[in-house]
C-alpha cells in the first residue's frame, strides 16, 4: 500500500488538529489549464485555502514519491509536462520513478484518505460517459469517491457526461451528494444541470456532521457547489457546442478519456477563450468552500 510522504507544514497540522485542503495537480499542470492560467489557478486556490485558516495540500508523483503537500520551491515543477496518474495508475508512478505524474480526482482523493486529509477540491469530477451501456466507460473518480473518507468539494460534473446516470450510480455505491446552498446539481461551467440535488446543506457544519455519520466506514461525501453567478457560462450556447463538439467525436472516433479534451477544447474555442477564466473562477469557489469544511471537520474532531 502506498504511504504518500506529507510535506512538513502538512504534517504538522493535522499533528495538531488543524484544517488541511487537498489539492489535485492535473489541473495546475499542462494537462489542465493552459499556461499561464495554470499558474493563476494554483496561486488562486493556495491564496483561498490559507484566507480561510486552512493549510493547501497539493497531490502529486514527484521522482516516484507520492506526495501531500508540496514545498514553494516545487510548484514550478507541477506546471509544465505530466503523466496523467489516476488512482490505478499511483503504483505504476512509483515503481516506474515518474518525473511527475499529475493526480487525477481519483488518485488525489486516495492519497488525501491515506495522509488522513479529510477535505479535498477540485473543478469538477468525472462521472458515467454518454453510451456507458454499451462502452462500460464510467470514470475511476466515482468508484473513489465510494472508497475512501473524504469530502470531495466540486462544481458538479462536466456537461457533455450522462448526468443523470451519474447522479444514479453515485446513490448506489452509497455517496451522499451534497447540494452547497443549491438545489441542483451543477453542471460545471453552468449552476444547474436540470437535475436536482438528493440533499441541500447550507453549512460547513452540515458536512462536518454527515461525514461523521455515514454508515459506511470507508466512504465519502461529494458536495457540489455551482460556478459563481458572475462566472456563469450561457447554458444555452454551451448546448449547442456540446451537442456540435460530442457529434464530432462520433465522426471521428474519439473515444474515452480523448473526449474531455476534446470538448474542452472545442468549448475554449467557442467562447472566445471565456471558459479559461470560469475554470479560474470556479476552481478557486471550490477551494474557499473545502476550506470552510475542513475547519469545520477539524472543528468536530476536536470536540
């Protein structure tokens, strides 16, 4: 079993009882945002977290070592070329020495549990794929969420992924999902999906509380919490190019993990690179959250 090595400002506050946010890298490496918005977005979460009296834990492989929590002096190497690692892939990094290998929301929320970091953010996980029944293409993200103690901190899932069957297959491995001051299930770029949350919770302390109340030992809580108003991409235009861009995956044949970013790509296009600016945005709401919930977990253990 991997024991990921804790940096040691994180090490010493959960020593101490204190709040701690994990991180994914894929996002603040060239696989998520592009450069220089990376960059931005890897100040604008650390910034957040630490506003609100949280310590920000960074998942990642560095020369074959699982990490939580990264010194200053690494985060440039977090920003350029990487091997995508989801949680399959972590004792593949190790045993093979990745430079870098860029945790997923699958991997980071696995290293999180195993570093005894409660409280993780991201922007939005991955979720049953559109023609699931046929291609059985439903993202490692959801089977970790089921299996291991963490709050996951979201904007919902992304768009052009079957939603309702996500929502589906997140209730029968037994995730509770959160709506965060929202009655909908946000779809990433946009606050609602159409679909409703099974729960609202208007409180850090609400989360705290279900999370130590699940029934399931080895299990996590995903609270999804809608992009900012003022960040808001138009759901209507945003329609339009996920039914162009997924018609053109079929045409062409992408399939699989290809198809986040192409329709990534194809929405940065069609917006006029607006959709970098709400990734930011979102990213960063994302972060602020988890860190109110992680001192409220903090807050619970204590007592």
């Amino acid at each position: 079993m991997i024991v990921p090595s804790r940096s040691t400002e994180v090490a010493d506050a959960l020593s101490d009882g204190r709040p701690v946010v994990a991180l994914e890298s894929t996002i603040f490496s060239h696989l998520g945002l592009p450069s220089p918005a990376n960059a931005e977005a890897l100040d604008r979460c650390m910034n957040v977290v630490r506003a609100a009296g949280a310590v920000p834990a960074v998942t990642a492989v560095l020369d074959g070592v699982a990490r939580v929590g990264l010194d200053p002096s690494e985060h440039e190497r977090i920003l350029g070329p990487a091997h995508k690692a989801a949680e399959r892939d972590l004792p593949v990094a190790v045993a093979q020495r990745w430079e870098f290998g860029a945790t997923t929301v699958s991997a980071s929320v696995a290293l999180a549990a195993t570093a005894g970091v409660s409280v993780f953010a991201t922007g939005g996980i991955g979720g049953v794929h559109r023609g699931a029944g046929a291609t059985g293409d439903i993202s490692a993200d959801l089977d970790a969420l089921a299996h291991h103690r963490v709050v996951t901190v979201c904007a919902g899932a992304k768009a052009f992924l079957d939603l309702p069957r996500t929502l589906e297959y997140l209730e029968t491995v037994g995730v509770p999902v959160l709506g965060w001051q929202h009655d909908d299930f946000p779809a990433f770029y946009t606050r609602s999906s159409g679909l409703p949350v099974p729960h609202r919770v208007e409180s850090a302390g609400e989360v705290a509380t279900i999370l130590a109340n699940r029934t399931r030992e080895r299990s996590g809580v995903l609270v999804g919490v809608p992009i900012p108003e003022s960040s808001e991409l138009d759901p209507i235009e945003l329609d339009r190019v996920l039914a162009d861009a997924l018609a053109d995956c079929d045409a062409a044949g992408i399939s699989g993990a290809a198809i986040t970013p192409f329709v990534l790509g194809r929405i940065g296009e069609a917006t006029d690179g607006r959709s970098v600016p709400a990734n930011l945005s979102l990213a960063e709401n994302n972060a602020r959250v988890a860190a109110e919930i992680a001192a409220a977990v903090s807050d619970a253990s204590a007592t």
